[in-house]
C-alpha cells in the first residue's frame, strides 16, 4: 500500500486548507461537480472488491461514494497533503501523500480519480504518466478539470457589471498562473492520458448557466472571500470586490460557466507479456 506521510500543505496551492474557508470550499464543488464525477466513475461498472485512489480527496464526497459500492472486500485510498477529517468511514483509508513526490505502487488501482488538482501541479505530465502506471491492467483513469479560457457573462445588470465581472475571472486566472497553474488546462487531459499509454480514451466536456442560485456561482462568490488576499495582489481591491460579490447576487445574473472536463482512459486490459486484468 502507499506510504502516509506526515501532513504538510503546499504554499503555492491557492486553495491550500483554511479553517474559515475550506469547509465552504468543498460543499460548493461537491454540490457543483458530484453530478457529473459519480456519474461518470458509475459508467466503469465500480463495485464491490474494487481497489481505488481518490487524488486530492478534499472533503471527501467522491471517496466516501466510492466506498459505499466498493466494501467490504474493496477499499479507497483517499489522499490529499493535509487529509480532510471528513474522510472517515467503511472502506476509506485516508493517507497524507504528495503526488508530485511521494512514492506510488505499480499497478494496484481498479480506478483512480483525480478531481481540480493537476491544473495546479507544474509537471502535470509526469503526474499523470505516474498514475497510469498505479493502475492495474484494464483500470481506470477519470481526471476532472477546468478549462476557464471560457465562461463568458451573458446578462448583467449594467455595462459595468460585466466589466467587473471580466476583470475578477481575469484576476483569478492570474492568480492560478502566478502559483505554477494553468487554468486552461483541461482541454489537455485527453492527450496527456494518450501520451501516458492509456486506450479507450473519452473526453466529456460540460458547460453549465451560471445563475445566483446556482452552486457554480455561488463557488465563484466563494472565491472572492477565499481568495481575497492573492485577488488583491492581482489588481482588484476591496470596493471592487465587493460590487462583483453584488452583480453575481443580482436575481438577473446570467452566465455561461466554464468547462468542466470529465476525461476518462483506460490502461490495456492485457500488457505486453500477457499480464492481464483481474476482471
């Protein structure tokens, strides 16, 4: 099994975990994303006696479904650098790992699933390529990423509205690239998986309205708080902050989200030397 370490967190990690924010954090992207990831993973046929690895776990809701369909004879491994309490419960084995350099077992893994975590990572390339190599023969591989080169307002409610709205998603795009990230990287998932050796490879691209109702944007507004200090480095200010936090309360808010990708790929059930798959 892989080896725990002691929690750390990631200084460069724009969302590194914070007792005020963090909380907030994972409940709107489990609200916003769960709908798309769950339906995604049950397409692989996961169930019981599966072996699985959850990169990044966060608050947990992705590990802790996994583990309903995998137990008792499976098990998830839910890792992240500081683990979320959150991740308790029959089957889950929470470990604090560093992807980017902490040892990985060869060929363990039934399903890994990596969710708004490699666009932060510099060598994204090599992250992947490790995690194919953590599957089994005939295991799956689902990343989840962002792609926010697009995610335009569509009605505000003043002209001045949707500059706001521009120069806050250009601020916090900025903000990822300042910390190594590239929060256009999700269009990239499915050849970074065909250059990791993987097959069968299935990319999903989901674009959603964004409304004040909606967890999406009530993640956005979220950012604003949780983000506030690298925003402000970035350009905004407080006052500035403020008016966006009210335009994208304004009942007549619309806008179109930005891509969620949901890139599943497979490792070759039978490898070269005939090794094959459990299944």
């Amino acid at each position: 099994m892989m080896p725990d370490r002691p929690p750390t967190a990631d200084p460069h990690y724009v969302f590194a975990p914070h007792r005020v924010h963090s909380g907030e954090h994972h409940r709107w992207l489990s609200a916003a994303f769960d709908p798309v990831t769950l339906t995604r993973l049950a397409a692989t046929g996961v169930t019981r006696g599966w072996r699985c690895l959850d990169v990044g776990a966060g608050g947990g809701s992705v590990a802790r479904w996994l583990a309903e369909r995998v137990v008792p004879e499976g098990v998830v491994v839910a890792t992240d650098l500081a683990p979320s309490p959150e991740l308790t419960g029959p089957g889950l084995l929470p470990l604090a790992h560093d992807i980017v350099a902490d040892p990985m077992p060869p060929g363990r893994f039934d399903l890994i699933v990596v969710r708004l975590l490699l666009q932060h990572l510099p060598d994204r390339q090599a992250v992947v390529e490790r995690l194919a190599g953590a599957l089994a023969p005939g295991g799956w591989l689902q990343i989840d990423e962002f792609d926010v080169s697009y995610e335009p307002p569509l009605l505000t409610p003043h002209p001045r509205a949707e500059l706001l709205y521009r120069k806050f998603l250009a601020a916090k795009a900025a903000v990822l690239r300042e910390a190594g990230g590239d929060p256009h990287w999700g269009r990239q998932a499915a050849s970074a998986m065909r250059d990791a050796g993987l097959v069968e490879i299935d990319p999903r691209p989901h674009i959603e309205l964004r409304t004040p109702e909606s967890a999406s944007l009530r993640l956005q507004i979220h950012h604003t708080h949780h983000l506030r200090d690298r925003l402000l480095a970035a350009g905004l200010t407080d006052g500035e902050l403020a008016e966006v936090r009210a335009v994208m309360n304004d009942p007549s808010f619309r806008a179109a989200s930005s891509v969620f990708y949901s890139v599943q790929g497979r490792r070759p059930p039978v490898e070269a030397g005939g090794r094959a798959s459990h299944e």
